[in-house]
C-alpha cells in the first residue's frame, strides 16, 4: 500500500485521504472521509472487497470505487462492475494505468485496464452461465483449489475455518454438477474458471 499511496501521492491532481488495512477500518474511513475515489482490492481476508463495496454503496450510492486487484481473471472483473465498481485495474499493469484509472474514475467515467478487459471478454465468451452461479468467496476457494491448496490452506489463506472452506467446496462442486474435487478442478480449468 505504501508504494502505491506515493505513486498517487506523485500526482499532482490526486490526494490520498485515508488508508485501511482491513474492512471494518475502510467502512470507518469512507463513512468519516466520503473520499472522492475509493480503491480497494478484491482480495482481503474475511469479507472481500466486492462485499465492502456494497456495504459502501448502500450507504452512499453515489460512491465511486475503483478495483485493484491481482486478479486479472475476467469474472473477477465482471463481478466488480456488476456489483458497482465504477473500475477495475489490476496489478499487473503499469504503474501509470493506476493513475490514470483512478482520473477517470473521478471524472464519472468507467475505466477497466486493457489486460483485465480483454480477460472479460475472453471469460464472456467460455464460462457462461457456470461463473455466474458462483459467489466472489466461491470463485476464491475454486481458484485456490485449482492451484492445488488443501481446506486447511484455503481457509488460512482467505481468513475461513476449514470447515466453511470444505463448505464452500461442497457449494461449488454442486452448482458445477462434478461429484469430486478432481471432477470440479477439470470443469474448471474447462471453463477457464
């Protein structure tokens, strides 16, 4: 979060207000500060950023909320900006895009990074319907699953119980209609999911 709070710091037109390290201090900072932009990554332990962003756009519709994520995936993308993202950049692209993401985003525009924009259209055209059943916190355990991660791991690593990990699988592998773990990896990988 440092390098890129100095990257937006460098500009200018921008000025950063406030930083979270958590949920429950972004939801504090927004209700106190009503920033002009708010990025937010999708991937945070417990609740997710999508889930944050629409506890933020109940509050203040009008809230405009800039993803930044890892995820260049195209359903992770599509599922922001269906739920209100006004953008999506990931952190793969350069430096400059952020800027210029979180710019037109003040500016009441839609912006999504070239290589997240071309991830939605390809996932548009091959996951279909399956993708769209599953929630954000499902499409993390299945990712994490196709990498090989175990239910202990997968909770730790996304701030969950073993338990409601392996109950998100359970979740997952019946919306997907495979009957193992191996039968939902290679739905999965088949569905580029």
């Amino acid at each position: 979060r440092e390098g890129y709070r100095r990257l937006l710091e460098r500009d200018a037109l921008l000025k950063v207000v406030g930083e979270a390290a958590n949920a429950t201090e972004a939801l504090r900072l927004d209700a106190q500060l009503r920033p002009d932009v708010i990025v937010l990554d999708i991937a945070l332990p417990g609740v997710s950023g999508i889930e944050i962003m629409r506890r933020i756009l109940s509050r203040r519709p009008d809230a405009r909320v800039l993803m930044f994520s890892m995820f260049q995936d195209g359903i992770y993308a599509t599922r922001a900006l269906q739920s209100g993202a006004r953008g999506y950049v990931s952190k793969a692209s350069a430096p400059d895009l952020l800027i210029e993401a979180v710019r037109s985003v003040a500016s009441g525009q839609r912006y999504v990074s070239p290589d997240v924009e071309a991830a939605v259209s390809k996932q548009k055209s091959r996951s279909g319907e399956l993708a769209e059943s599953l929630s954000v916190r499902e499409l993390e355990v299945l990712r994490l699953l196709t990498q090989g991660y175990g239910m202990d791991e997968i909770g730790e690593r996304l701030g969950l119980s073993p338990k409601t990990a392996a109950n998100h699988q359970s979740s997952i592998k019946q919306k997907l209609g495979a009957s193992s773990a191996l039968q939902l990896i290679l739905i999965a990988q088949q569905h580029g999911l």
